[in-house]
C-alpha cells in the first residue's frame, strides 16, 4: 500500500470535512424541509374517521329520504320525488310513523331543520319552503329562495342551507333572507355535491351526493376538517338502485347520538365515529 504524504493527507483530511459538511447541511435542509411539509399537512390535512354501528333500527325503505333531525325521542323525516313527498314524525326504535302529511305532487321536497318549535322544509327546484307547526305538522305559511334547495341544518342564530353547489348559505330564520355564505374546500379543492346537512357541536355535517362519505365542515370558513367513511354500513343488497344513497344525518344533542340512513334504506343506524388519523 502507498503511503500518502502530508499535503495529500491534509488535502484528504479537507475534502473529508468538506463533503461532511455539505451532506449535513443537506440533511438539516431536507429534514426542515420534511417536517415544513409534514406540519403544513398535519395543519392542513382533515382527519379521517370510520366509524362503529351502535344500534339498529327499522327505517321505511320507501322513504326518499332528503331531510331527518332527531328531538325529543322522535325523527322528523322530509321525503322526496313528486308525488312521494311527505312530511313525517317517526318513532326512532320502531320506525313506526306516528303522522305523516302529504305533500303536493307540484312539490319535490327535500331538506328539513327545526326553529323553535316549527319545522322548516325545502323544495328542490320551485323555490319554496314551507314552515309547520311542529306539534299538528300544519303549515303556517311559505317562503321562496333562489336556486335549488337540497340539504338544511341550523345553528344557535342561523339556518344554513346547501343547493348542490359547493356553498352552503346562511338564512335569517325569522325572514329566510340569506344573511351570507361559505364555500366549502379542502385544501384548494372545492367540495361540491353538498347535501343532506346535520349542524353537530360546532361544526356542519354533510352528506356529499353519491357518496358514502359525509364531510365536516368549519361553519365559519367552509373548511374541511375532517372526512366520515361510511362505507359497508349498508349491504350492496340494498343499494341496487343507483338513488338508495346515504342521505340522512340526525343529532340528538341531549345523549350525544349520531344517525344516519340513506334514500330507500331499510335501516337507520346509530354510530361512533372512529377517529383513523
Ligand atoms: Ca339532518
């Protein structure tokens, strides 16, 4: 083996300290980097959630279902198509439905909240929303928007109404008048399809159109801040017809219970969400 001299041995010794500091220098940048992108996403990213089925009930398979809260024991159920939409008061355990109103076949009806007392429903392309009485189910009176009306929640101050878009609106419950409105993104990616909705501590809960996912959703931003995979909770046997969609999500704030069901579903669940990451 050749021995190296002095100057080549300093030289080596150089290019060693050399190269040894570039590759760390390298190795913080990338690490900063990493941990850059890793916090910008865990800021950034909306948890995942699946979920735990708790209970089972009956639920009409003939129900088109478009709008269900939960109160005081029962469901209030908005069901949809012309000349199938009604307006029903259901007994959650049994299914059973303890009075129902028809509604005009002009009518397509769809999302349904409460109010003090009343119950608010829309219709899906008239325009029209009509508000009950909640204890007769007697309509007091009518009120018109634009646009289409698809899901409808509330707040402690405000309705909040989606039409399919990517927005969700806001409404004066006393004149209906929109007081303003989100849009509805995760990340950058606009989130349209938004449908049936469930205001759920703090944060709005919406069924996305065909999907077997609900988002939820910051009230005041529109931001995504997580996502709820509901898929397997009902057997395909079920969903052969291309409409039967997960379309229906009902909070009961007193026990902190969850309920979803879907268009033409024979059953109507009662979950756990089940944080994933
Ligand atoms: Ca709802």
């Amino acid at each position: 083996m050749a021995k190296a001299n002095p100057h080549e041995q300093l030289s080596i010794a150089a290019t060693v300290r050399s190269r040894g500091l570039v590759v760390a220098a390298v190795a913080v940048a990338l690490l900063l980097q990493r941990f850059g992108l890793t916090h910008a996403a865990q800021v950034h990213a909306p948890a995942m959630y699946g979920y735990r089925v708790v209970n089972v009930y009956p639920h009409d398979p003939r129900a088109y279902t478009q709008g269900l809260i939960y109160l005081d024991g029962f469901l209030f159920e908005s069901t949809g198509l012309n000349g199938r939409s009604t307006l029903r008061k259901v007994k959650l355990e049994t299914g059973e439905v303890i009075r129902q109103v028809p509604i005009d076949s002009a009518y397509f009806a769809e999302g349904l909240t409460d109010w003090h007392g009343r119950l608010v429903q829309l219709t899906w392309q008239s325009h029209v929303g009509f508000i009950y009485d909640m204890a007769t189910l007697n309509v007091q009176r009518t009120f018109t928007y634009s646009g289409e009306g698809w899901g409808l929640t509330r707040d402690r101050t405000r309705l909040i109404m989606s039409d399919g878009s990517d927005s969700l609106r806001f409404l004066d419950p006393k004149t209906l008048r929109e007081t303003g409105r989100v849009t509805v993104r995760d990340g950058s990616l606009a989130i349209k399809d938004l449908n049936e909705l469930e205001y759920v501590r703090d944060e709005i809960f919406a069924n996305i159109w065909h999907t077997d996912r609900i988002a939820r959703i910051a009230p005041e931003t529109g931001r995504v801040t997580g996502w709820i995979d509901l898929r397997g909770l009902l057997s395909q046997v079920y969903q052969l017809e291309p409409e039967a969609v997960l379309n229906g999500i009902a909070y009961d704030e007193v026990h902190d219970r969850l309920f979803v069901t879907g268009k033409l579903w024979p059953k109507l669940f009662e979950i756990r969400l089940e944080r994933r990451r």
